[in-house]
C-alpha cells in the first residue's frame, strides 16, 4: 500500500507539473506567437531528452521509424493546437475538450452497452461547453476547433505510440518522437514567428516549459505505472481537467462559471465510469 501511495503521489505531481508548465507558456503568448513556443517548447525537450535516454544506443531500423515518425507527427501537430487553442480560451475549458480525443478512443474501442452511457454524459459536457450553448462566457468557437483538434491528435499519439511501445524501450520512443516533433512544428516557425522569440526571457521560460511540461512528467509517469494498476491510473487522469481549471485561477485568474464547471463534471464523469466500469487493460493516457 505504501508504494502504490507514493506511485500516486508520482502520477499526480507529474500531472500538476504539465499543467503548471502550460500555465508558464500561456504567461508567455504576450511575449510570442504561440508557435514560436511551440517550436522552442519542442526543441528543448528534445535536446534534453535525447541527452538523457541516448536513442543511438538502440537499433533503429525501417520497422522502429514506420512507427516512430506518425507518433512523432501527432505529438508535434497535438502540441501546435493545444497552444494555439490555450492562447483563445481558459485551461481548464482547453484540457476538458482535449480530453474527448482519448475518452473517445477508449469509448469506440468498446463494445459494451454500458459505455453508451458515458457517451451520452460525454456528449452532453461537450454540448455545455460549447460556444452554442448560450453560457454566460461562451467560449471562442476557434479556439474551441482547435482544442478539439488536438483532441484527436491526442486519440493519434495514443494509437501510434501503442505500436511504437512494442518496438522501442520507452525513453528512446520518446526522445526520438520528440524530435521528430520538434522537426515538424519547426517549418511553421518561419511563417509565424518574429523576432520577439529571441529574447532571453522568452528562451528560459520555454526551457521552463519544456521540463515542466515533457522531460519531468515523463519520467514520473514511467516510475508510477510500475505499481498503478491500469484502472487507477485511467481513474486519475480523469481529475485532469479539474486540476487544469484549479491552475488555470491560481496562476492565469480564469474564472469558470457554473455551467462550465458541470461541462467539466461531465466529462470527467464520462471518463471515471469508462475506466472504472471498463474492462482492465493496459493505460492509454
């Protein structure tokens, strides 16, 4: 008990640091285009990542990069919406609309009546959130595309990382998908980018964003899921748009109002019951 207690703790200090770290470069898009943060984002974790898990030392061959490159695409185009989507509307609102990528994976995967129900609940999170949904704070319908975008960018990376996983070790899937993610968000630098993204400041605060958001969860996650069971973990990443929101007044000041709120009760609703009620395999978040 006390190691799944301390894995826990791992999991969710690895969840509060990528929302803290998304915090840091929203605080950064008076500064830069979000692209260009993007890119910087990217890039730095790569660098750092490569240093750390050393992919050189693996074998690569024609199989590994089949694999490799569309889960390297789909984490670069997941993190140019997700910060495109952020720069328009409140975190916790970008969190809970992404989530619909993965939950709906999960959901389509299934073959159980019971699932219909989460479905619903799901659908009807999406419906309030929404910017047709007459809230008192609708929120952008762009920003709103984009998040649910990088949604199903977020179902892509969780498909080809699976095959990805049955080729590489972990750590080299990973520095090697961000480099090629760092390879594809980079063209995009040249068209959107100025000249603001050379001050130092913004240099360090991506580099800020970079560990916070890829090179300290990582490696936390990795350490949990050796003794979380499939369904906790699955449990626990259902509180992520909660703890988005939380961050997002903390650190940003944005206020959600109560419909938001049980948009947000919904979604997380849909996934814990898809999780809990789901048959026990291996994590996809």
């Amino acid at each position: 008990m006390p190691r799944l207690s301390f894995s826990v703790l791992l999991l969710l200090t690895g969840m509060l640091s990528n929302k803290l770290g998304a915090s840091v470069a929203k605080q950064i898009f008076s500064a830069a285009h979000p692209i260009g943060i993007t890119v910087l984002r990217t890039s730095l974790a790569a660098l750092i990542l490569l240093a750390v898990f050393r992919p050189w030392r693996v074998q690569l061959d024609w199989r590994a990069w089949a694999c490799v490159l569309p889960y390297g695409c789909a984490l670069g185009t997941m993190n140019i919406l997700f910060y495109l989507s952020l720069q328009r509307l409140p975190l916790g609102i970008v969190i809970a609309i992404e989530f619909i990528g993965p939950l709906g994976l999960a959901l389509f995967t299934s073959r159980r009546k019971l699932d219909f129900a989460w479905v619903i609940l799901a659908a009807t999170g999406i419906t309030l959130i929404s910017p047709f949904a007459g809230a008192e704070k609708a929120v952008d319908l762009q920003g709103f595309s984009l998040a649910l975008a990088a949604g199903g960018c977020w179902a892509l990376y969780i498909v080809f990382g699976q095959h990805v996983s049955l080729r590489l070790p972990p750590g080299p899937a990973t520095a090697v998908g961000m480099l090629v993610a760092a390879v594809v968000v980079s063209p995009f630098a040249f068209i959107y980018a100025d000249a603001r993204i050379f001050q130092i400041e913004v240099w360090w605060m991506s580099l800020a964003v970079a560990v916070l958001c890829s090179v300290l969860p990582y490696p936390l996650d990795l350490m949990a899921l050796k003794q979380i069971p499939a369904k906790t973990f699955g449990i626990l990443m259902s509180v992520e748009p909660a703890m988005a929101a939380l961050v997002g007044f903390v650190f940003l000041g944005e206020e959600l109002n109560p419909q938001q709120w049980l948009a947000l009760g919904c979604i997380m609703s849909a996934s814990a019951g898809c999780t809990i009620f789901g048959r026990e395999k291996a994590a996809d978040f």
